[in-house]
C-alpha cells in the first residue's frame, strides 16, 4: 500500500511554495494569476503570469489575489492553488494519495477566507487539511525551538506584510502585524522615480531596483542604476542614472514602519522571557529581509542580537512540511 503523502503548502502574498516531505520544495511561484476579463478564464499562473504584469493586451489582466497581505479576491485565490496544485500532482503522485495538507495563510485572513482555501485544498483529494500560524511556521522552518520554554522571536518581512511573533514552548506569546512589505517598498521607488524625474516605471522595475541597489543603511558605499521607464511629459521611453543613496531615502518611511513593528512586540514580552532576546535575539526571515544592510541596521537600532533565517524565501514552506510531523505525532498520541 502507498503511504500517505504530506504536502505543506505556503500561501505567501508574493510567492506561492509547495513542500513535500518526501521531495523537498516542488513549486516556487509568484503568487500571480492571469484573467480574461471576456470569458472569466484563467490565462496563466505562477511565473508565466508575472512575466505578463505590465504588458499585457487589455482583455488580460493580471492579478495578485493575495495583494496587501489579506485574500484579496478568494474565488481567483482558490483557482490559483488548484492550476498550481494540478501543476505539481503529476511530481508528487497525487491521484494515487490522499494527501495530509498543511498551509500556511497570510494572518489578516478572515475565518470566511480560511474556509475558502481549506475547501479548495480539500477538493482537491486532501485527505486532512490543517492551517497554520504563519510566525509558527516561520519560526520552525528557520530552525528555531519552538517547543522549548525560551523566547523565540521571528521576524518575518513578505511582500505584503512583515509579521512579528514571539513563539515559547509551541505556541505564539505575542504577535504582530503590519501591511508593510516588499510591495510598499517598490510603490515607494515608483513614487520616487515620478516625483523626481517624471518618469513612470513598472513594479517589476521597481522591484529589480530594490533588489540592485536597495539598502537598510543610509551608510554604504553608494551605487548607481541606469533605469529606463516613460517620459511623463513627453511620453517617450527615458533612460536616467539613479543612486543607492536616493533609493535609501524612499524606503526608509517603510524600513521604519517594519521597525516599530517589532519595538512594539518587544516592549510588550513577558519579562520573563525578554531576558532571553537578549541572549538570542531575534531571526529575519521573507524575502524582505535579503534587502542589502537589512540585518546590520536592526541590530543597531534594537540592540540585541540579529540572525537571518538560512533559507528566508522558504522558511515558512519548510515551516509548513516539518509541522506536519509534529501534528501527525500529535495525532498519533491521541489515538
Ligand atoms: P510572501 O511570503 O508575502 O509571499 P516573500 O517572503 O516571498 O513574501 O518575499 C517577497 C518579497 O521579498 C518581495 O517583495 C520581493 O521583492 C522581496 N525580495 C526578494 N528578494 C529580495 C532581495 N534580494 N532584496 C530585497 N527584497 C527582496
Ligand atoms: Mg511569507
């Protein structure tokens, strides 16, 4: 007889990861989908759609369901996971298996939406669908203990939201929350490149800058970018020079939103437990978190000790698969 298959799924506001246990990380996706507004019909997902943003004819439009950190349009959402779970059944050998699933959704869904994406997994042949914490899954997926009693504080910066949990002995003490991500980085490099160039560039533009030249510091060696986007006056294509240091002005408002995030779990800790951050501090994970200087500039700012998670685009992937252990252990004391 097949054993059972074990999936963990992470449902990320930028990018979609699907873990097995047996095979590792099986799909890694933008979390993007493309529609035809005349027939309603799903174009294309994951990496084909993204490469779409931007330059598509009218009719196709594409849309990240999970903009914002929250289930922006749960049917799209649901039609995502389905087209991405059909992707990977034929690797994992789904149609054989019914699956223990475990996802991970953005925290500011509502139990409405968890619904909507437990029934969608559940459709799909699952055979146990769980959800979990996102700051939980986080955490075990960058190797911390969480079952221990110690302060284990997780930091996680995604495109839509960073999210801040202090986990001790399995469950999570504090948490919080703020729709500031990535995304809010790249809109605030758009701004910046209109205001003071007059130019218009894309996301994808802006998100490339980000990751060219983007730093936490205002101290670094500076670099410079040439960009290319459209003359807002005479509506041709424009090539200018930008610098690092400019690109560390706009993101600084976000960088200190994200930071008061986590001053304010902080402050709110147990004392107990604050003698632990100390001692360990904190761990980076979310794609946010590989922005140049990112780690340097926190541990200054909140004096203790920063580490960056050894996989930050797939902690909570990885998160996800190693919880399904623990759960099936749970399971299996129960019995
Ligand atoms: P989510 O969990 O919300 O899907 P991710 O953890 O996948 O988000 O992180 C995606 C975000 O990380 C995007 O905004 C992306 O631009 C950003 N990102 C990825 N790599 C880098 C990098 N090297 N520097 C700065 N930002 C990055
Ligand atoms: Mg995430």
């Amino acid at each position: 007889m097949l054993s059972t298959a074990e999936i963990g799924i992470d449902l990320g506001t930028a990018n979609i990861l699907i873990y097995s246990k047996t095979k590792g990380i099986v799909l890694n996706e933008p979390s993007v989908v493309a529609i035809d507004v005349n027939t309603k019909q799903v174009v294309a997902v994951g990496a084909e759609a993204k490469e779409m943003v931007g330059k598509t004819p009218q009719n196709i439009v594409p849309i990240r369901p999970l903009r914002d950190g929250v289930i922006a349009d749960y049917d799209v959402t649901t039609q995502m996971l389905k087209e991405l779970l059909k992707k990977v059944s034929k690797k994992l050998g789904l149609s054989m298996r019914k699956p223990t699933v475990v996802v991970c959704t953005p925290s500011g869904s509502t139990s409405v939406e968890r619904r909507a994406i437990h029934n969608a997994v559940t459709s799909y042949g699952a055979k146990h669908v769980h959800l979990i914490e996102e700051p939980v899954a986080a955490a075990i997926g960058s190797d911390l203990p969480v079952d221990e009693p110690v302060a284990n504080v997780i930091v996680d910066i995604g495109g839509g939201t960073s999210e801040v949990g202090i986990i001790s002995f399995g469950g999570v003490v504090s948490c919080n929350s703020v729709r500031i991500g990535g995304d809010k980085m790249d809109d605030e490099i758009i701004h910046h490149i209109r205001k003071n160039y007059n130019i218009l560039i894309g996301e994808r533009t802006a998100e490339n800058i980000k990751m060219e030249i983007g730093y936490a510091q205002a101290d670094h060696k500076e670099e410079t970018m040439e960009i290319r986007g459209r003359d807002m006056v005479t509506g041709l294509p424009k090539t200018v020079t930008i610098t690092s240091t400019e690109i560390y002005t706009a993101l600084k408002e976000s960088l200190e939103q994200i930071l008061e995030a986590i001053r304010s779990t902080l402050e709110n800790c147990p004392p107990e437990l604050s003698g632990d951050i100390v001692d360990h501090g904190i761990v980076l994970t979310g794609g946010g978190s590989l922005l140049s200087g990112m780690q340097e500039w926190l541990a200054d700012e909140i004096i203790v000790p920063v580490h960056l998670a050894p996989s930050p685009l797939e902690s909570v992937a990885i998160g996800t698969g190693r919880a399904i252990k623990m759960i099936s252990k749970l399971q299996k004391a129960a019995k």
